[in-house]
C-alpha cells in the first residue's frame, strides 16, 4: 500500500496473507517496511511569464488588462499549483486612459516556486501592457467659389476626417481666410482643442 509522489519519504507499507497451504505455527514472521524516497527534479526548469497585451485606439475611456501566461520548460511542472505569484498588490494589470504606454511592471523578482518537487526554477518575464495610440486626425476647411460682389467670400466651414475626436471632445476654429477681388486663396484657419 505504500505510495510516495511528492518530494519526501514514506515507509513502503504492506500487508500479507499466508497461502492457504501454509501453516502459521511453522512460521516467525517479522515484518519490516522499506522506504521511499522522491527526491526533487535538479535541472533547471524555466517558466516564462508573459504579460497579457491590450492595444487600443484612444477613446477617452479606460482600457485594462489583467493576468499573464506561464510557459515551463518541464511539463511536470504546473504553473496553477506549482508558483506564486507575490507582486503588484497580488495584482497584474495595466490600465490608462490617456494616449501611451501603460506596463504592468512584471519582474521575474514577483514569482517564486512553492514546489518542493524542483529545486531549480528560473522565471523569465516580458511585461503585459495596455498601449493607446493617439487618434489620427485629419482637419480640411471649405472651398468655396462665388462671382465678384464687392463683399469677402469667407466659409467658416471644418470637415473632421481620419479617427475623428472621442465622443464629447473636439475644437473650436477661428478663420482667418477671405477673398474679396477676384483671385484664390487659402481659406485659412486656427484651431485650439
């Protein structure tokens, strides 16, 4: 009945029964249980730990991400069980609102191994990060034509192209285009968000 699978030692228990053509009187058994040992796996193994990744266009909302994956060279080895993770408030998660770079801060120093069954884990990390990349946008004033009056021609007109701006944001445009006498010219203009 002795069994051992985790790194220690147990006695090696059994129990017996004498074959019905043998006579326990002719007999002074003495029982003795070996033992067994496992001992712990020696060669390195290592985990590599990757920060989950969120990549967004900025919206004006908050973006996260949470956790990591966990790849280990030794397939004995179980990640759920076998490590823990002790950083971050016991938390791995980025987040940011605003256009960047937002990391998770994941060091190799944040796991550790609670096997006793390997005696050699090396962590090996890539951080997880949220990224929000600025909106692309594209500001183009009317064009505009009229037959000569005497009186400036002016279109105080914007067209919002590209991503366009987050719901609720935009800008304000002053103009400074005209044309009066005949001719082109730009139908300038100033924006401020």
């Amino acid at each position: 009945t002795g069994s051992q699978t985790d790194v220690g030692t147990s006695n090696n228990t059994f129990t017996y029964e004498l074959n019905s053509n043998t006579k326990a009187g002719n007999y002074e058994i003495t029982k003795t249980e070996g033992t067994l040992e496992v001992t712990p796996v020696t060669e390195e193994v290592i985990v590599t730990i990757t920060g989950r990744t969120l990549e967004t266009t900025y919206d004006g909302k908050e973006h996260d991400v949470f956790g990591y994956d966990a790849t280990p060279s030794n397939a004995l080895y179980r990640p759920n069980e076998d490590m823990q993770f002790n950083g971050i408030d016991a938390d791995a998660t980025a987040k940011g609102t605003d256009a960047g770079t937002y990391p998770m801060e994941l060091t190799a120093e944040h796991f550790t191994n609670k096997s006793k069954n390997f005696s050699n884990v090396t962590f090996v990390v890539t951080d997880g990060y949220v990224k929000i990349n600025p909106r692309s946008v594209t500001l183009t004033s009317a064009s505009d034509e009229k037959v000569y009056d005497g009186k400036p021609l002016m279109n105080e007109t914007v067209a919002v192209g590209g991503d366009g701006f987050a719901d609720g944001e935009g800008a304000t445009y002053d103009f400074t285009g005209s044309q009066t006498d005949v001719g082109t010219s730009n139908n300038t203009f100033t924006y401020e968000l």
